[in-house]
C-alpha cells in the first residue's frame, strides 16, 4: 500500500478540535459557581469598559479635538466664514469685517470696512465675486462716509474720490482672466512662475508634510464658552522641525526652489527650532492664539488672535458660519475693465491739475 493511502485525511481536523474545546469551555463555565461566573463576568467588563474610556479619553484629548476642529474647516461643503478685524494704531480705530461664501458657481467676498478718521465715522463696503472661469466681479458700495472722509481731512483729492465712487458704487465691474493677465504683463510681471500642475504638487506636499506632523498643540484648556471648549494655542518644536524638513526634501519644494533659487532650508536652520525660543518669541509679540471647538462634534466653531505690543492693539477673529451657497450669484450685467480704466483714468488725470 502506497504511502499516501496510509496517511489518515485530516483536513478540517484543526476546526474540528477547536470547536470541541469551545465547546467544552462552554460547559464547564455553565456548570462553574456563581461566584466564577461573577468573577469572569467583571473581568470581562472591566476589559472593554477600560478599552472604552481609554480609546474616549484620547478622542477627547485638547490635541486630538483641535487637528478634528482645524480638519472640518477644509472637509465641510461649501464653507462660509466670517473674518473680523478689529484694532487701534497711531490713535485711529477701525474695524474690517469680511464674509465669504462658496458654491459650485464660485466664491463671494463682502468687506465692511468701519473707522473713526479724525474725528469722523467713516466706512466702506466692498463685494466680489469670482466665478468658476475665472472673473472676477466687483461692487463698491456704502462709500459715502469714506468718501467724504478722505476728502475733508485732504488724505486723497476730490476728482480721485468722485472717479472711484462713479466707477464702482453700485456698479458691478467684470475683471476676465485676460484682463488680469494684460494688467500683470503691463507691470512687466509674469502671471505666476508655477504652472497648474507644479501649484497641485506644492499643495499636495505642503498637506501631506502637515498631516504627518501637525505641529498646532494646546497650552492647556480654559472653561467652556456657549457650548465650546477653549484651548489656548502654541507650536510643538519637534512637529515643526519635522514638518519643514519633510517639506524641504519634497517635490514640491523642489518647485519653488526653481522660481527662487535661493530658497533654503538648512540643517543648522531647522534644528534652531526650540520650544523655548517658539515660546519666547510668541511671549515677547504680545500674541495669544485661542481655538474653539464644538464640545460635542469637535468642529472648529472660532479662531481668536490678539495682539498688544508697542501700544498697538489689533485682534483678528475667524468663525465658522455654516454653508451659504445661495449667497454666490454671479452678477448678469456688468461694465467692462476697459471702462473701468476709462473712469480711472480721468479721475488721475484730474488730479494731475489738482
């Protein structure tokens, strides 16, 4: 008889055997005492409830809520934001206050711009609007105040202020991508030295350099503010260090470099990055960084900078305000940039007689 007519089959012996001895397991926990049975019982919750609390602990974590709140800022669809700036320099108080919107048409901007100018509330609203092509709209209104502002105080001519208020307010004027390219190439400037795809790779590594050493860490974490938990920011030297050092060996880099060959980053530069000198000179600007994230879903809710130095106050705000596609529409009539120009240039012509 041939050895492999001698051999006994044992295919599906292993599963066999396994299944018997949970089997038998099975029945000898049945039939153990109830003081067993508790025991194994609270063994096993004490396991998955301490996974559970350990896996809860790091999702609510300061660090691991601020990259979730900063992450929902580019994954949510067709974000809106509101941006306040607000401070006071050389004894002038002002306020800008911009909005801006997107859709699948395009993006929309709304500037408010409010101030005390000697002694004189003034203010200005500027609106754009960019469409998927390429154009881009714009709209001055609410320009009063300013205007006569400026003019009072002698800060701009009369034919200058009359000729951007004739050209603009309550006018949509359509800037083409030509148009931008004449404008730029009149300058004696290219329009950009990366092409599209050389833009998408710097991108792309910039993203990727960040994701692998995100370096925004919390201070600490403050007492919750209207449903959002407070978390004053800083900078991780060793994140930091990684992150420039991954971004200057990629191809991106390499990109830039081509349009500015004396762009570098050194060895001796990158390990400079301390956390005492990060800490030192956040001290020494008179800066502090607040982020606030939703306290149930982690999504960013608002960014706070202040800045108080050389009597210089200056605060900047970021809020997230939901999705407002319905606020991008582009205009249907409008003038063209050569008329623009037209009425541009008779207000400086003007004021070369002023």
């Amino acid at each position: 008889m041939s050895e492999q007519e001698t051999t006994p089959d044992l295919t599906g012996q292993d599963e066999i055997t396994s299944a018997a001895e949970k089997t038998s397991l099975l029945k000898k926990f049945k039939k153990s005492s109830k003081r067993t049975k508790l025991i194994v019982a609270g063994v096993t919750s004490v396991v998955l409830v301490s996974g559970g609390v350990s896996a809860y602990a790091v999702y609510q974590s300061p660090d691991t809520v601020i990259a979730q709140a900063i992450v929902s800022l580019v994954t949510t669809s067709n974000p809106s934001f509101e941006m306040d700036f607000s401070g006071n320099t050389s004894g002038v108080d002002a306020t800008l206050q911009m909005f801006t919107y997107s859709s699948d048409k395009g993006a929309a901007l709304e500037m408010n711009i409010k101030g005390n100018l000697a002694g004189q509330d003034a203010g200005a609203t500027l609106n754009v609007v960019a469409d998927k092509t390429g154009d881009i709209y714009l709209n001055l209104a609410n320009f009063s105040t300013l205007a006569s502002a400026l003019e009072q105080t002698g800060l701009a001519p009369n034919s200058m202020i009359q000729a951007y208020s004739s050209a603009l307010t309550d006018k949509w004027v359509k800037v083409s991508e030509t148009d931008l390219n004449q404008a730029t190439a009149s300058l004696g400037q290219t329009s950009s030295c990366l092409n599209k795809e050389a833009i998408a790779q710097v991108a792309t590594d910039l993203q990727n350099s960040l994701r692998n050493n995100f370096f925004v860490k919390a201070k600490e974490e403050l007492p919750q503010e209207d449903g959002n938990r407070v978390f004053p920011l800083t900078l991780d030297a060793d994140k930091v260090k990684g992150f420039a050092t991954s971004f200057r060996d990629s191809k991106g880099f390499a990109e830039l470099a081509k349009c500015q060959p004396g762009l570098a980053l050194s060895d001796a530069s990158i390990n400079s990055i301390t956390q005492q000198a990060i800490d030192e000179a956040i001290t020494k600007s008179g800066s502090s960084f607040k982020l606030y994230a939703n306290a149930v879903s982690h999504n960013f809710a608002k960014l706070s900078i202040d800045i108080n130095t050389g009597g210089q106050k200056i605060n900047f705000t970021l809020k997230a305000n939901g999705s407002h596609p319905e606020k991008v529409v582009i205009p249907s009539e409008s003038e063209t940039f050569t008329e623009f120009l037209t009425a541009m240039y008779s207000g400086f012509s003007a004021v070369g007689t002023y």
